[in-house]
C-alpha cells in the first residue's frame, strides 16, 4: 500500500516536472528577410489568457508596416516578457513565455528572468585578465573592441554594436535598458563618457543660462530610421541623372470625364483619378522600353517581364510603397481599385510584407499638392523612379489658330534612373514612349 502511493506522488511529480519543461520562449519573429529588430505595438491576448490556432496574438510594428502575428498552435499565453510599446526589440530575443494547456504556469516568471542564452564560461588564459586602465580619452574603436573580446559577454542588438564600435564606445560602460538588460540603439546614442559628463556638468554650472528657443523632440520610429538610412545610401552611392518632359494631358482628362460618367451610372463611388492613367502609361512604356524596367543586382543587371509599380504613399509614420502587380495585363478599373485599397492600408499601417516589399518601378505623384515639379530618389535595387507634377492649364504657341497661341493642360514629368542600367538614350526612349500614351490615350485600348 505504501510502495502505490510513492509510486503515484513520485509519477505526479514527474509529470509535473515535465509540465514545467514544456514552457518555452517565443521570440520576436523577423517579418521580413530584411528585418533585424522590431516593436512590439500590442498584445491582444493577456497572460494566462488561452488562444488557438489562428488567434491574432500581438501586433508588431516593423520599419514599414503594423503587422498582425497569428497563433501557430494552440495554447496558453503565460507571460509576456516585452510589453506593450517595446522598441528596437532584436529578432530572436524573447518577447513572450508560452504554455500548453494544463502546465504549470508557476515557473513562467523565473523562466522570463532567466537570459536566452548562457554566457560561455571564461578560459584559463581569460580567467584573470590583465585590468584595462580608464582614461578621460575617448578609446579608439580597437581598444573598444579588445574590451569586448576580454570582458565577459555583454548582449547587444547587432546595431548596438556596429555603432559602438565606430564610435569608440566600450560596451561595458554602456546600461542596456532593453529586455533583460540588453543593450539598444538608443542606449549608444545617449551615451555620454564619464568624464565629458562631468565636463558637461561643470560647464553648465558654470556658464550663464541661455534662452533657447521653445522645441518639441520627437522619437525617430523604426520605419522612419529605415527609410532615412535607405534613401541616403541610395543618393550617396547610385549614379542618379535626370530627364523632364512637359506633357499635353487634354485628352488624357477628356477621356478620363467621359470613362467616369460612364462609371458613375453604375458605381457612384468608383471614380478613376489621372494617377491611374499614369500607371497604365508607365506599364505600357516598360512593355515597349523593357531595358527600363530592371535591376541593378551587382554581378547581374535583372530585367523584369511585368511591371510591378511601387506607388509612392505617405503615412503619418512616413513614406511606404505598395505594389500594384502585373499593371501592363490590368484595365483601369482594376487599377483604380487596386491602388486605393493599398493605399488605404498603407495610411492605416496593415500592409503585409508581400505587398510593399520588390516592385520593379517606382511612380511618386505631388500633383495633388499643386507641385510643379521636383525630382525623386531612386528606391534600390530598382532602377528608375518617375516623379509627377501637377497638371495646369498652361499657354503654348499654336500657329494654326488666330490668336497665335491657345491654352492645354500640361503636366511636368522627371525620370530619375540609374546610370549603371539605364543608359540615358535608354531614358530618353522610356520617357517618349509614356509621353506618348498619355498624350493619345486611346493607345491603351489596342
């Protein structure tokens, strides 16, 4: 009798053992092949909450979108390890403790506390290192870097470290306020050496206060860091050149009164805008000058067989650019409606990566801002951005008239393209191409 119940308790320890270990981290997943860190912009489920498969568990706010996180499996929120409004959270590092059903939720806690990765135990040689001396100086980037290889290991987020190491900041003297102490972006580019701090102080005890004028900070999102990372190298390191066209958009706007007329007896609500017809102009162009619609991939330059524009939107956390795919095999109907609900979603921050990652042309449209003209950078690898000006009624010579000159509605258009694929003949055809389909838009039809 005695020996059946060890035997019970020492099977229901067992299987509470083994329900303790069936906890296990989730780590913050990489939306996107591009993507190294994220936040976290909420969590809709709460811990101790159950979910199934499906369930929408969080939000994560990624360089360009919002993006809905579903439920693989079903099971048990325990803890949550990265709360709600989580920034530059590393992909990989533990955001949540995850359960299944009848496990012992106790241990989640110490679990969330414990760090994602044992740090490896030092060498005989490591063991008692030689002390590094601290001087007021700024170290140079190897002495910051030797500091990493002797001392024990710290965690970082990858971009933590590369500006750490360019800006000669030991690592060890920096406080990580990221999860479980881990050190951020923002953590380096507050840091302030010890003595300059000092310095600092001194010199503001010192001086006479001074007036500055009144200021509002505002915290730099991970989309906007991307997008200001990505258009600098793009100027700074593509060979851009630049060809303007002026172009007659009367019978582009006739047609597009009379197509709306047409719709408005069926659908009130659908209406085409002169951004449509400028799609389907650049899509025509590409199919007649192909060599435009390309790819600088280093050792290859890809030329695309169907024209996938990135539409140019601006949201209130920046600019995004979603793709309207195959614009070249779509009518203008479809077009429209296509780009108004990418739009839409990009404004309200719930496009999925597949929808504004690749395109194979860009098209930035200011027209509505009564823009003349302006050019645009190129958004690598693509090769060529169109920039769109507004279209206003404009007095052009016209010898054929009596006064000697008439009135038509001219729109300003410039081409920013990339040297090393696109020649600037090759530009030169594109843009006489699309000029064309515009000016005669009845040319779509055939």
């Amino acid at each position: 009798m005695a020996s059946s119940s060890i035997a019970r308790v020492l099977s229901r320890q067992m299987h509470m053992s083994a329900r303790r270990h069936a906890l296990s981290k989730f780590s913050m997943p990489a939306m996107s092949p591009t993507m190294t860190e994220g936040g976290i912009a909420s969590w809709k489920k709460a811990e101790g909450e159950t979910f199934t498969a499906g369930d929408v568990l969080l939000e994560i706010e990624t360089d360009k979108a919002t993006i809905d996180v579903e439920a693989q499996d079903d099971g048990i929120l325990a803890k949550i390890i990265a709360p709600d409004g989580s920034k530059n959270v590393a992909v990989g590092s533990p955001i949540a403790i995850m359960a299944e059903e009848g496990d012992d939720l106790s241990g989640a806690a110490q679990m969330a506390s414990e760090p994602s990765a044992a740090p490896p135990s030092p060498s005989k040689e490591e063991s008692t290192p030689e002390p590094l001396k601290v001087e007021a100086t700024k170290p140079t980037p190897s002495q910051a870097k030797l500091e990493l290889v002797k001392g024990e290991r710290i965690f970082a987020s990858p971009i933590a470290k590369k500006i750490a190491l360019e800006r000669g900041i030991p690592l060890a003297q920096v406080k990580g306020t990221g999860p479980e102490g881990r050190i951020i972006r923002e953590d380096i580019e507050k840091f302030q050496p010890p003595a300059a701090a000092a310095s600092a102080v001194a010199a503001t005890s010192s001086a006479p206060a001074t007036s500055l004028p009144e200021y509002t900070d505002t915290p730099v999102t991970n989309m906007r860091r991307v997008i200001g990372s990505r258009l600098t190298q793009s100027k700074q390191e593509l060979p851009h050149y630049y060809l303007t066209v002026q172009i007659n958009m009367d019978k582009t706007m006739k047609l597009r009164e009379v197509f709306n007329k047409t719709l408005g007896e069926k659908d009130k609500v659908a209406k085409l805008s002169v951004n449509d017809f400028i799609l389907k102009a650049v899509a025509c162009a590409l199919n007649d000058v192909p060599e435009a619609n390309s790819a600088w991939l280093g050792e290859v330059i890809r030329q695309y067989k169907k024209a996938d524009i990135s539409v140019a939107v601006a949201t209130p956390t920046g600019l995004i650019t979603p793709i309207v795919k195959d614009v070249g095999s779509k009518g203008l109907a479809t077009i429209s409606s296509e780009a108004k609900a990418l739009a839409k979603k990009a404004r309200d921050g719930k496009l999925a990566p597949q929808e504004y990652q690749g395109g194979t042309f860009t098209v930035s449209n200011l027209g509505m801002y009564d823009i003349e003209h302006f050019t645009a950078i190129i958004n690598p690898p693509q090769s060529c951005i169109l920039a769109v000006g507004t279209t206003k009624p404009t007095i052009v010579p016209a010898p054929e008239e009596e006064r000697g000159f008439k009135t038509v509605n001219m729109m300003k258009v410039t081409l920013s393209s990339d040297h090393r694929t696109v020649d600037g003949a090759v530009g030169a055809r594109w843009m006489t191409a699309f000029k064309g389909y515009l000016e005669n838009p009845l040319t779509f039809m055939l």
